[in-house]
C-alpha cells in the first residue's frame, strides 16, 4: 500500500473515531454528576471547558467505550488540581480503567474511593503532594490492577506486603518518596516488569525475588543492601569478643620492656622539642618568615580547562582558555555579561532553578561523555553534589543577542513539557559559549538500541520502543504547536531516556540558527541517515523536514538498524546492489519480500504478538519519510496515530501528554512553517 493511500486510510479511520466520539450518547447521568462534583470540589488553574451543553465523552481528557455508554478513561496530567479528590466522586465511576492524575497538587492521603474501581487498570498519581501510608486496601484492586504510579509524592510508612495481592501488577512506582522500613518479598507478583522504589528511606536487605531489577531501582536507600546493589554489600554479623577465659596476664618481662620503650620515646620528644627550638630562634634572628609550599589545588573543571580532551579526569587546558575570557570580562565593563546565565522557567515535575556560579562550575570534577555535531558534551558534577551537562560548542556563528534569544526561546519551550531536555543556562564570551543542561543518567536511545548486542544483552521491548517513539513525537509536536519551533536534529543519541519510560527527552533542539550555513550539498544526501532529502541547508530545518527525521527515528526502532549506517544496506539479494538510505531500503523490502523481514530480529523474539502494531507504526514512519514533504502527516497527527496504534495502546499503557493532545487547530496552524 503506497504512503498517500495508507495516510488516507489512516485518516479515515482517525476520523470515524472523532465521530463516534462525538454522537449524542450519554454515560450514565451518575457518571456525569461524579465528574462535575469531581471538578467542582477541586480547584484547578487550567480550564478544562467541561461544558453541561456538551455531551461528557467529548470532555477534556474523558474517554468513553466505543457507545458512549460508560467512562473507561479520565486523563488529567499537569492540569494544576490543587487539594484533596473530593469523597464520593471518582469512585462513582466503576467502569473506569485509566486514571491519570499525574504531576499536579493533590494533597493529603491517597483517595480510598480509587480502591473501590472494580475494573480499574492503571492509577497514575507521580509528581503530586499526597502524603501518608500506601493503604493496605490497594489489595481491592487485585483482579484488575496493572499499572501503579505513585513516584514524587510524600508518601510514608513501609511498602506494604498488600501490595503482593496485585498478582496482575506490571509495573509499581514508588519512587522518591519518603518510604521505610523493609522491603516484602512481592514474589506474588509474577508478571512485575517495572519496579523503582529508588530515593526513600527503606532499610535491610533486598529481597531475592527482587534483586532481578537494575540496581537504579533501589538508588538513594544509604540502608538498603545486597545484589543487585554491589557497592552496599550487607555486612555480617561481627565476630564475637574473645572470652575473658581466654585472656592471659603480661608477663613480667613484658612489663618491662614496656616500660623501657615508654622511657626511650619520652626522651626523643624532649631532643625533638629541643631542636625545634633552636630552629625557630635562628629563624627570628634571621628576620625571615619561613614559606610553606602551598598545596596544589584539586583539578576539577579548572578556569583553564574545556579542551575536547580528558586528563585525569579533568578538563585540560585548550588554546582558549574559558578562564582567562572570564577574568577579562569580570575586570572590564563586561562583567554583567560574560557570566553564567541561567534561562527558562520551572515546568511541571522539574528540577529547582540551580544557584551555581561560573566559578562553582570551573570547579566541578567532570568527564566526557560524548562529541556530536555541536561540540563536546561533559558530565560535570558540582561540589554541593549537583550534576548537570555542560555542553562546549564549536564554530558559533551566532552574536551574543541572537544567542542569547535563541536560547531563551529553546528553555521557555522546554520547561513547559517533559520530552524536551531541561536547558537551565549558558555562557557566552567571545572564545567560549556553553550550555548547561539537566543530566539524565539514562543514557541515549541509541545506546539502548544498538549497544552490546550480544550475549547477556536484554533487548529493548516492544513496549519500550513505542513508548521512545511516542515521547519524540510528543516532544516534536510541543516545539511545531506551541513554539512555531522546529527541532532540526532529530535523531537517536539526541533522545534521552529517564527510569520513567514515558518521559524520555528530546535534546540539542532549536540551536540550529547559531551555526554558520552547512556546505552547499546536493538535495537527497543523507545527513547522517536523518535529514530529509530536500534539506540542503542544515541552519534552515522546516517542520517537513522534522517530521521526516522522526519517521527514520520510527524505522530505527522498528529494523534495529542504525540509519547512520545506512551505506551496509543494500537493494538486491546478491550481495551487488546499490547502497541506499534506511527508508528507501525498508520500501524495498516491504515492495519485493516480506514486511517480516524488515523488523528487529530482537524485537520479533520479544514482541509478544505485537505484529499488528509493528505493521502499524511501520506504515506511519513510511508516511513521515515520504519524499515530497506535503504528503507527509503533521507531527500533532503522527502523535495521535502513535496512540492509537493496537486499539488504544499508546492511551492506556502511556500517560498522555494533555498539552499536545489539547492543541487545537488554532495552536497547530500558529506561525508559518519555519
């Protein structure tokens, strides 16, 4: 099926789903009142436009099955509720499967009228205020219960051994809480998948039917020990004392000797003490000061360092030295503005501003982690334990006003959506400019798709990959809708994963414009696998051509193949025909063999009767890499589509991103394609 034909269909289908959304059937009337009362008792800051002339389905963030006969779903993320979930409403809804409360200020103890959603599936409450016990009756929601969420709140007490009753539970966040005691066993939970109860307060040794998740799922406990925590070993018990059976007297001569070693000591102080004496006596006579050598001070990100190389684990000093234009700018009339500024606002679920200086960061130990296409980015880590990303670009040819405002614009998009990396400053002087960004420790999408593939290696699931793939394209849909902006380096090592799997970030975004013009090219070149064909210069990016990239993205999650690589991929089966790009090379296959044959061999083993929805984000990437940039899809539609890929799959295993799924159609057509 060719892309126009498929994109129509694909339309038509999204659009069959907007008008069963909006006939006139109605929930229950008891369903409505839940929801208004719900609404009513708590305050918000964002209007919700929960209009009584509007049938309830078609609400913001309400989703009903395909009769409008019952609420299956009620998404609220980031939407500024403040205080307690009123009593008797939420609970009113017993045929709800999906709440996403996530990221707001709800207060107080987690609401009991959620444990009494018979059918209820997954419970987002991470990012809130709650406070209190996890309660025991968390066990009611044994025969439905899949996805529990209860990270970022203020949550107390021990994890309770209730919890081991959800025999159905995949995945059970309780991170960043306040969380103690010891951890149960939860061997009930058969089918857990995704399991953090990182940065509490939790004590005693890991349970062995737990100690199969990564170490970073119980990061943050001093008192937790044992595998998979291989620095915190759990102590033995310490050998008892000897028993005074066993302890002999000093024998005469020991005594003596003793007491004649104590005597030659005493001695030797007094001729030390003496010596020293006259030492200080000739050096008064003398009238000069003794000098003590003062102590090399400890490397770190030294005022001379950011070099594009390592030593000693330091920054080593570079022909431009960031120091010395520092020292110049704070001595001279540019002192305001050769200085670290910090940029951008705090966004939902965000990190404080941080209250560093620039001396505070030339003093950070640091290490390279990686060179790309705007510089070398380093790992710098603060003496107050922050750490952070600064990011040394090369060749701007950016004034510092156009730098400054592009930066700015790059931060304010950032701190309003959480698939964007936080970019919390930059220095500008004329021989250096930086960056400095929030550090994920998660490391990049490429790492986690093509590195180490071999023994011993756990593949990157469907689930995992469709999650990636729905986070970038909500991160690309915030920057067209919201901003006017495009991304303009879109590719794997730029998609940053974080231990939530829905909040992977987009990062290098927006910068595009400080750069001098790429060397002229021919159209259709690869631009290392991701650039749209028709995008000869690099500096001038268009929403096109975005959209383009995130369909190579698509591909490379799909075939396991790096697009950067593309030259290894070859049209013909005799080993002699003509290299091609990662698209073109999946059109050939998908036109002349099997669809099959295109897919991750890893992700086929691991897929779990996932095909249908492989085949489906399949034909949505061949969409965005068509090769007339009109044809392909809008990146809010390539959000939607994403979501609604297995009937749904994106909805109710991802919590949404509200701020891209409300854009209207006023947003989406705001500002000329860059």
């Amino acid at each position: 099926m060719g892309a126009p034909v498929l994109l129509q269909a694909l339309a038509a289908a999204v659009a069959a789903a907007l008008l069963l959304g909006c006939s006139s059937a109605e929930p229950p009337p008891q369903e409505r009142s839940a929801l208004q009362a719900f609404l009513a008792g708590t305050p918000h800051e964002r209007a919700l436009g929960w209009n009584a002339s509007v049938p309830a389905c078609a609400w913001t963030g309400v989703r009903c099955d395909a009769a409008n006969a019952t609420v299956l779903e009620l998404h609220l993320p980031g939407v500024g509720l403040i205080g307690g979930v009123p009593p008797g409403t939420l609970g009113s809804l017993q045929g709800l499967q999906v709440l996403s409360l996530r990221d707001n200020r709800l207060l107080g103890e987690i609401p009991s009228d959620l444990f009494a959603l018979p059918r209820l599936r997954s419970l987002y409450l991470q990012g809130n205020l709650l406070t209190g016990a996890i309660p025991a009756d968390v066990a009611r929601l044994a025969a439905s219960l899949e996805h529990l969420a209860l990270s970022r709140n203020n949550l107390t007490g021990d994890v309770p051994s209730a919890l081991n009753n959800l025999t159905r539970l995949r995945t059970l966040r309780l991170d960043q809480n306040r969380l103690s005691g010891s951890l149960p066993s939860l061997s009930g939970i058969r089918r857990l998948e995704v399991f953090n109860v990182s940065y509490n307060d939790l004590n005693g040794t890991i349970p062995t039917s737990l100690a199969g998740f990564p170490a970073e799922s119980f990061a943050g406990n001093a008192h937790l020990c044992g595998p998979p925590l291989v620095d915190q070993p759990c102590q033995s018990s310490p050998p008892p004392p000897p028993s005074s059976e066993k302890k002999k007297k000093l024998s005469g001569a020991a005594v003596v000797a003793i007491a004649v070693g104590a005597g030659a000591a005493a001695l030797l102080a007094l001729v030390l003490l003496a010596l020293c004496a006259v030492h200080r006596h000739r050096s008064g006579a003398s009238g000069k000061e003794e000098v003590k050598t003062p102590t090399p001070p400890t490397r770190g990100l030294t005022p001379s360092s950011l070099s594009g190389e390592m030593m000693s684990g330091d920054f080593t000093s570079s022909s431009k030295d960031i120091s010395a234009a520092a020292a110049t700018a704070a001595g001279g009339g540019a002192a305001e503005r050769s200085r670290l500024v910090f940029v951008g606002k705090q966004g939902p679920g965000q990190q404080q501003h941080y209250s560093f200086d620039l001396e505070d960061l030339l003093r950070a130990s640091a290490e390279v982690l990686g060179k790309g296409s705007l510089g070398t980015s380093y790992k710098a880590v603060l003496e107050e334990g922050t750490t952070v990303v600064v990011k040394r670009l090369r060749d701007v040819a950016a004034a510092r006003r156009e730098f400054a405002a592009c930066v700015e614009a790059a931060a304010g998009a950032a701190a309003e959506h959480r698939n964007l990396v936080p970019l919390r400053g930059y220095y500008y002087s004329k021989d250096e400019k930086l960056l400095v960004v929030d550090y994920l420790p998660g490391g990049s999408l490429s790492a986690r798709l093509h590195g180490s593939r071999g023994a011993g290696r756990t593949p990157m699931d469907w689930e995992a990959r469709m999650r990636a793939a729905l986070c970038a394209a909500r991160g690309v849909a915030h920057l067209h809708t919201a901003h006017s902006l495009a991304h303009g380096n879109i590719k794997s090592s730029n998609l940053l994963l974080r231990p939530d799997p829905d909040a992977a970030a987009l990062s290098d975004y927006c910068l595009h414009q400080l750069f001098p013009p790429s060397p002229a090219r021919a159209p259709g070149g690869s631009g290392g696998g991701y650039r749209a064909p028709e995008l000869v210069d690099a500096r001038r990016p268009t929403f096109r051509s975005d959209v383009y990239s995130l369909g190579v993205l698509f591909l490379e999650l799909l075939t396991g193949k790096s697009p950067a690589h593309h030259a290894s991929l070859e049209v013909g089966g005799d080993g002699a025909g003509a290299a091609v790009d990662l698209p073109r090379w999946v059109q050939s296959v998908v036109r002349e063999e099997w669809t099959a044959e295109v897919f991750d061999a890893e992700l086929v083993r691991t897929g779990g009767g996932a095909e249908e929805e492989m085949v489906a984000l399949l034909q949505v990437a061949m969409a965005c890499v068509s090769t007339a940039p009109d044809a392909r899809p809008d990146a809010p539609d390539v959000v939607r589509m994403v979501e609604e890929i297995g009937g749904g799959h994106g909805r109710t295993t991802t919590e949404e991103s509200e701020g891209t799924r409300g854009a209207s159609e006023e947003e989406r057509s705001r500002g000329p394609t860059p």
